[in-house]
C-alpha cells in the first residue's frame, strides 16, 4: 500500500495516526505543497480534488481521510480503532460524519483562513468567511463540550477513529481567534488527544517543515 500525504497537513496527520497506530507497513510520499505536486496530472489522476490523503492498495484508489481510515482499520488485526459490532461503528461514524459536516468544517476553516493563508501562504484570509466560521464553531463545540462531560473519548472508553478524526486540526488550536473557555470539556479532551502516542508522532519537526517534501 502507499500513501500520499503533506507533511503537517490536518488530514494527513489524521490518517497517519491511524497508520502509527495500527502499524500499518505501507510506503509513505510526501507531496510538495507549494510546488504544486498535488496538481501534476499524475497525481489528480488519482485524486481529482488534488488534495491529499490518497491511499492506494492495488486497484484501489481511495481518498477522503475518514474512508481511508475505515479502510485500514477493517484490515488490520486490530479491531479495537473501528469494532465489527454494528452500534459501535455506527457512532464512530456518526462522530466522523458529524466532523466533517459541522465541527471541523467552521474548526478548519477558520484555521485556514485566520491562520494558515496569512502565516503560511501570504494571502489575506476573507472576514466574512472568519466570521461565519466562529459562529459555527461556538455552535458546534458546545455540542462537543457536553458530549465529553464525564468522558475520555468520544465514543466508548477507548480511543477510536472518531477521536483522530476529532480532534485532527489541534494543531490550530490556540492559533485561532476563537474564545474556547467556555468549552471546558472539549479542551479536557483535547489535551489528552493532543499528548495521546500515535497522534503525537504525526506532528511535524518544525514550523518550516510543514508543506515541504522533507521532513516529516
Ligand atoms: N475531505 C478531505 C479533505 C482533504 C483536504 O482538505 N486536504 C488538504 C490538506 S489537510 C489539502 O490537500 N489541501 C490542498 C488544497 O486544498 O489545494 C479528507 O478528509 O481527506
């Protein structure tokens, strides 16, 4: 198997802590985000949205973060990240949907636009996007806050898929211009996340290694 992956990329990290965590052998290459790599004709010929992660296993080609994860996690001895019992699948799931569609929606793109395209990219990100974003953050994370009262994971007491797809933009946490006080249990959670193992490992060496072919 092989993944396509930019070294600090949110979705990247997300996977590959799946990755380190089941130890999954695969061959891992780093595309080069301000070359463009992700926009050569070879690689959108494998991912049109010229994004990354991109897993391939044979004749499959497989993007999007959360598919690829449950990809993994089905072939892997270890069936404690994504469990065969259909309950439990269906609230990882329904945390990974509720991710994608709501939390890290406003999470990530206020991350891109009041952090990233700024300190990363030189570009100006747009205030009526930030401002959209912030309100659908304070909507989202208070749903997340009460969920995580009284627990140490997202779903069940152990750390799933739903947990590296949570919390898979942490690295913007404090970065943002966001008030998470009133969140306490949500940044309980994230703390324990942010110090968890295989998630840690994902992290890049340094700021300047982040969208670089090296490093990682
Ligand atoms: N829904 C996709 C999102 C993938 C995504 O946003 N990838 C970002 C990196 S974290 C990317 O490749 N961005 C490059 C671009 O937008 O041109 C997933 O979960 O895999």
């Amino acid at each position: 198997m092989k993944l396509y992956a930019i070294v600090g990329s949110p979705n990247s990290r997300k996977v590959l802590a799946v990755v380190n965590h089941l130890g999954t052998e695969l061959d891992i290459e780093y595309l080069d985000l301000f070359a463009g790599d992700a926009r050569q004709p070879a690689y959108t010929a494998l991912n049109p949205n010229a994004m990354v992660p991109t897993l391939i296993d044979g004749d499959l080609k497989l993007w999007e973060s959360n598919a690829i994860n449950q990809y993994l996690a089905d072939k892997s001895a270890d069936q404690t990240l994504f469990p065969q019992d259909l309950a439990h699948r269906a609230d990882i799931v329904r945390w990974q949907s509720w991710e994608l569609a709501h939390f890290n929606q406003a999470f990530g793109t206020l991350a891109l636009e009041a952090v990233a395209k700024p300190s990363f990219m030189d570009i100006q990100g747009d205030a009526a996007v930030i401002d959209w974003a912030k309100g659908q953050l304070n909507r989202f994370a208070s749903v997340l806050n009460n969920h995580m009262q009284g627990r140490n994971y997202v779903v069940g007491d152990n750390i799933t898929l739903a947990d590296y797809s949570m919390i898979h933009v942490e690295f913007f946490k404090e970065a943002i211009p966001f008030d998470w006080t009133p969140y306490p249990h949500l940044n309980e959670y994230f703390e324990r996340m942010r110090q968890s193992q295989h998630w840690l490992a994902t992290a890049p060496q340094s700021p300047e290694a982040i969208g670089r072919k090296t490093g990682s």
